[in-house]
C-alpha cells in the first residue's frame, strides 16, 4: 500500500524525498527572528535561508514568497496554544486568554502578527492566508471550548448550524479582538484581574446570546 507522501506525489506529479521537520522549523524559527531584528520591509527570503542554513532553493520549494513564508511563522506558535479541561466554562476561557496573552508578550510573536497584519492592509492574498492558516484554524479553541461548556449543561445546544457557525466567528472576534488589542495597541497588561472581569463579561453574554 502507497504511503501517504507516495499518494501525494502522484496526485501532484512531484517525486523525490519528503519535506524535513527539522528543516522546516528551523526555517520557521529564523523566519521569526529575522522580524525581530530586521522588521518587515529589510526581512528577505535569502537572509532567512542563510540564518536556516538551508539553500534558498529549499525556500522557495515549500514558500512562494516572503508573505507565505510569514504567515507560516506565525501560524505555528498560534498552534501552541491549548485549552485543557479547568472544570468550568469561566476558568477554561480565563485560561487560554492568560495563554494568549503570555504568546503575544513573547517579541517574537509580536514583531511578526503585527507585521504581518500591517501588511495584509495592502494585500488581499495575504489576508486571505492569514485568515485560513491563523484565524480559521484557531476557531477550534472555540468549537473545542463551547462543545465542553454544552456537555457540562453550561451552554445550550444549538439547533441551527448557521447560527452556531456564526456563533463561534462572533466569539472568537471578540477574544481575539479585546486581547490583542489590550496587548499590543493599548499595551496595558492582560493580568488574572482582566482576565477575570473579561471573562464574565463575555459568558454572560454567551448566556444571553445562546439562551
């Protein structure tokens, strides 16, 4: 039975050896750290290649373009984030928001989500790319977290899937709309008091959206 790179090759027509782990996250990792010291517009794919030690044609083969390659460094330390069961709907948002916060504060992180969302005001496709490999594949913490909430009887099942979708881009918007913008536009601390008052706010809210 054909491996599932041996299935890819031959749906895409591309042969020879699999994408490396390690090299992927060293191009990542330099990706990020290039931001940090150089900022966007002095950041350039060879730079990269040679913090990676990888050849610029390894770069090219898995990004097309500088923005890609950005959006991909972010992408994976929004990955990190996680949302282990605390027992309560209060205490599971109080957690990731205390996570996200502690993510944003690292320079890394901030240098490039501000950089790249800078730049996507003049980019349609890189907005696009932003969208897809950050926002929609962070709205699981939000399936995840809501799923839980109605399982412990905290929030009601909803009926309509439209509605729930909806739902789940509303409450995303809005933990990721007041946390970056208390963290990096404000630049005021996102401690456990805020974090606490925040979260009240919001599962209230839920309670009388979803009720």
């Amino acid at each position: 039975m054909p491996s599932e790179t041996q299935s890819k090759a031959a749906r895409t027509g591309r042969t020879g050896r699999p994408r490396s782990v390690e090299a992927d996250a060293a191009i990542l990792t330099a990706t990020r750290d290039a931001l940090v010291e150089l900022g966007w517009s002095k950041l350039s794919m060879g730079d990269v290649a040679t913090r990676a030690g990888v050849a610029k044609t390894t770069l090219y083969r898995r990004w097309a373009n500088k923005n890609e390659l950005v959006v991909d460094a972010v992408a994976v330390l929004f990955d990190e984030l996680e949302l282990p069961d605390r027992g309560s709907l209060l205490a599971d948002v109080e957690g990731v928001v205390l996570q996200f916060a502690s993510l944003l504060d690292r320079p890394e992180a901030k240098t490039a989500l501000m950089a790249v969302v800078a730049e996507s005001t003049r980019d349609d496709a890189l907005r696009g790319r932003i969208r897809s490999a950050i926002v929609d594949r962070q709205k699981r913490l939000v399936l995840e977290g809501r799923e839980r909430a109605q399982a412990r009887g905290e929030l009601p099942y909803e009926a309509d899937p439209g509605e729930a979708a909806r739902n789940t881009d509303l409450i995303f918007d809005v933990v990721a709309g007041a946390v970056v913008h208390r963290a990096l536009v404000s630049a005021e601390p996102v401690d456990a008091e805020w974090a606490r008052r925040f979260t009240l706010l919001l599962v209230s809210g839920l309670a009388s959206l979803q009720g």
